[in-house]
C-alpha cells in the first residue's frame, strides 16, 4: 500500500481510532472481512414476485440474526461464501422496489425513478459519476480512501463546496452498476484502504449501490460519506452493508437546517441516523463549524454527541468553512471563520467532554 500522508501511516495504531474503529481497522489490515460480503453469505428464501411487505419482513427476521453472523465469521476468520438468494440481493431488491416510490431521503417525493421521473435531488436511474479517485485529503485513518464522487444531494447548502456536483452545474458520465463495480475493484487495486461513497450525497443512489457492491468480491471497507438527512428505509438497508458511516451532523435546531441548507426535520433524522450508525456499524461524525453558529450549532452538536454516543465517539471538528455558491445569501456566511470562534469550538468540545477528535 502506498501513502502519501505521513499522519495516515500509523493512524490505525492510533488508541482512539482502535477504539473507535476496531473492526474498520481489521478490514483493512485483512483480519476481517467487509460487512457487504457477509450479507452475500447470508441465505435469503424470496422471490422477486413476493409483495413488497412480505420482502421487508423477511429482511426485519434476518436482521435479528446478523449480527450473530457477522460475529461467527469474526471469531472464526473465514472467508464469506457468496450464496444466492442472499441478504444482500435481498436489500438490493428492496431498494429497487423504494426506486418505484422514492422514499431513500426524508423528503419522500415517492417519483418513480425507474420510469424517468425526478424529485428534489434530481438523480436518475444510474450513476452521475464525476471522479473516482484514491483521497488524500480525508481522515488520516481513511486515506487513501477510494473516493467516488456522483451526482445530486437531498439537501441544498447554500455554502456547498461541491456545489456543481451537489446542484448538477457540471455534468457527470452515466455509470450504470455493472461500471461501477470495475471502478471499485481498480480503486481496491491501487491500494485504497476502503470505498468511499460520496456525492452530493450517496443517499439518491442507494439501490446502485447496493446492486455494485453485489458485483464486487474484493475485500474492501464500505464507507457512507452522508450528510446523514437520509430515511429509516435506507438506514435499514445500509445496515449490514455500511462497515463505516462517515456522517456530517451540520445544524443543532432545525431552523438552520431549513435556512441554510432547506433541509427540514433535519434534527430528528439526523440524530436518528446517528444512533442506527452507532448501532449497525463503525461511526466518524464531521462538524463544520460556520461562522455565527457556535451556539446554536456547535454546541448542541457536540453535547448530543457526547450525551448519546459517547466521549470516545470519533469526532472531526471542521474549521475550512468557506463562502462558496450562494453563502452570499446570509451575511454571517460570508466569511470565514475568525481565530476566536476556532478557538472557542475547540473549548466547547474540551468542556464537554469530547476525547476522541481528528488532529491534523
């Protein structure tokens, strides 16, 4: 494996990220095996032809015994063996059947996907792809992350930084699942300590996803790179198929969540989505600090965090807050942070109780 990032080469020894991120840190090093192969393991008794409740329940049951599942081939180091039907053909057909009401994002604009139609994030059928690439700008214990970039978002950030790929102002290559895994296995190829699944946002494209990594047969760490405003059905499916959700918890009230990024309910789903992340998988939590937001964002933020997940939850703290697209819009955000705010977030955190947040 090749590193470019001195802070990236020794990270996963790293006692916070060890304890954080334990089994993440086993992927990589080949000691286990990705969640997504388990669930190829896991036999699965349907038929396309089942009703879509019958296909839910049956998914809820098997739910129940994965963990145990997952458990044994921990213990045990053996490699998964791909079973059809399985787990996660399963989930792959359930999300198919949420492409025909679209409900991935809490929005629930219920278009029928399959046949053209486009709600609020504007994705289509398959991929918008941008860029795949190793990252090395992401967390030290992710790089280099296999990083794909598609199109469309469920939420609209007036300061999106990506905002041309989030808003489709640039126009991506259309990618169906079956490209899709050839980018994965070039990624895993190169080195890449896990596939990270970004956007925009990856929520729109949940059903791709699912049916690309079914494809897939490396052994590779599934990250969920979300800004976590994304529904119970897809939390549902991405348990047992997320080894590490890498969420941004960006607003502590709901009113800048609507403001700013039009992203009502955000609290609720948010700190939902949080707690099934902690639940069914491995969690890194990225807070953007934004200029005039310490205490109705930061704060609360960083004290749920600490109250529900823990003191050694994994914690970025973000201070590269910068006026991008239409951050015009709101005087505050037109700026960048000041030297005072920094460091008043830093003391917010320290005082609260956070012992476990990226340096670097």
């Amino acid at each position: 494996m090749w590193l470019t990032r001195p802070d990236a080469k020794g990270i996963l020894s790293d006692p916070g990220v060890r304890e954080a991120l334990p089994r993440y840190v086993d992927i990589v090093n080949k000691r286990r095996y990705a969640k997504y192969l388990i669930a190829r393991a896991v036999p699965a008794k349907y038929s396309r032809r089942d009703e879509t409740e019958a296909l839910w329940e049956l998914h809820r049951g098997l739910m129940e015994e994965y963990k145990a599942i997952e458990a044994d081939y921990d213990a045990k180091g053996r490699k998964p063996k791909p079973v059809e039907p399985s787990l996660l053909g399963l989930k792959t057909l359930l999300a198919h059947r949420v492409m025909q009401s679209c409900a991935f994002c809490e929005r629930r604009c219920g278009v029928d996907r399959l046949r053209g139609e486009k709600g609020y994030c504007r994705a289509g059928r398959n991929f918008s792809l941008h860029s795949a690439f190793p990252h090395m700008g992401e967390e030290p214990e992710l790089v280099p992350s296999g990083t794909i970039f598609t199109g469309g978002c469920t939420i609209r950030c007036i300061h999106c930084q990506n905002w041309d790929i989030s808003q489709w102002a640039s126009s991506g290559t259309s990618v169906a699942p079956e490209m899709m895994a050839v980018q994965v296995r070039e990624l895993a190829e190169k080195g890449c300590r896990n596939i990270n699944m970004v956007g925009g946002d990856p929520t729109p494209m949940t059903w791709a996803w699912l049916d690309t990594m079914g494809r897939v047969d490396v052994n590779t760490a599934t990250v969920w790179n979300s800004n976590s405003y994304y529904s119970e059905e897809t939390a549902r499916l991405l348990a047992g198929f997320i080894d590490l959700y890498l969420l941004d918890f960006k607003y502590g009230n709901d009113r800048c969540a609507s403001e700013i990024s039009d992203a009502p309910g955000y609290w609720e789903a948010a700190t939902r989505n949080h707690l099934m992340a902690k639940e069914q998988g491995e969690l890194i939590i990225r807070v953007l600090v934004l200029p005039g937001h310490n205490s109705c964002c930061t704060k609360p933020i960083l004290q749920w965090i600490h109250d529900n997940l823990g003191p050694m939850t994994r914690v970025n703290l973000m201070f590269q807050y910068r006026p991008e697209w239409r951050a015009g819009e709101r005087e505050e955000l037109r700026r960048r942070l000041s030297s005072e705010e920094i460091a008043e977030a830093r003391e917010m955190a320290d005082e609260i109780g956070l012992r476990n947040l990226v340096r670097g």
